[in-house]
C-alpha cells in the first residue's frame, strides 16, 4: 500500500500482514516497492523504517474484514490506522508535519499488478 503524505509530499510504503490467532491485522512498512531488487520483509527481518501499525479495514457498506487484503483480492473501501501518528512523527527523520497525518482513509485507487 502506498501512503501519499499530501502537505509534505512524501510518500510511505507499506505491507499488510495478519496477527496470527490474535485476529489483529497490521501493515508492516517497507522501503519504496518501486526501486529494483525490491523485496517485502519477512517476519523476523528486513528494512521496517515506521515499525508496524494496526490497521482496521472495511469494505464499501463499513462492514469490518477480519483478514487482510491479498495480492489479486479486492482491496479495502475504507481503512484505519490508528497509531499512523505515532509511527510518523516518532520515527520519521523529517520535519514533525508528516505526524500530524490523518488515520482513517477512503480507497482512492488499487493498482492490480502481478
């Protein structure tokens, strides 16, 4: 997933993944997914430079999903971050404005490439 930051510019990249038994699902961030040999972390290692967040999705109606979005699924209508805050303005080596981010978002495009 990618987040466009739209007062700084800025964008940051991001990999859903499920908690397990928990039911919990999370967004693991990754480097830009765009640059050559680019590859997701997996779960014990790999560049993360805003950690993991929680993530919240819904589909169009506001049902909640109790999974994750998977490569060639549909992708969720609208979603929370709820702790994006926190992981931007603690983690971010630029200037406090990318923490001042909003955390509940609507699905603005979903680009299905294999």
């Amino acid at each position: 997933m990618r987040l466009h930051v739209g007062a700084t510019g800025r964008i940051y990249w991001w990999v859903p993944w499920n908690g397990g038994t928990d039911g919990q699902q999370n967004l693991a961030s990754t480097t830009d997914v765009t640059r050559p040999g680019w590859r997701p972390p997996n779960p014990d290692d790999g560049p993360r430079p805003l950690g993991d967040v929680d993530f919240i999705s819904t589909d169009a109606g506001y049902n909640l999903w109790d999974h994750v979005p998977v490569r060639g699924g549909p992708a969720p209508a609208h979603f929370l971050i709820s702790n994006l805050r926190e992981a931007l303005w603690y983690r971010t080596p630029y200037n406090k404005r990318d923490g001042t981010a909003r955390q509940f978002f609507d699905l603005v495009s979903c680009d299905r490439r294999k």
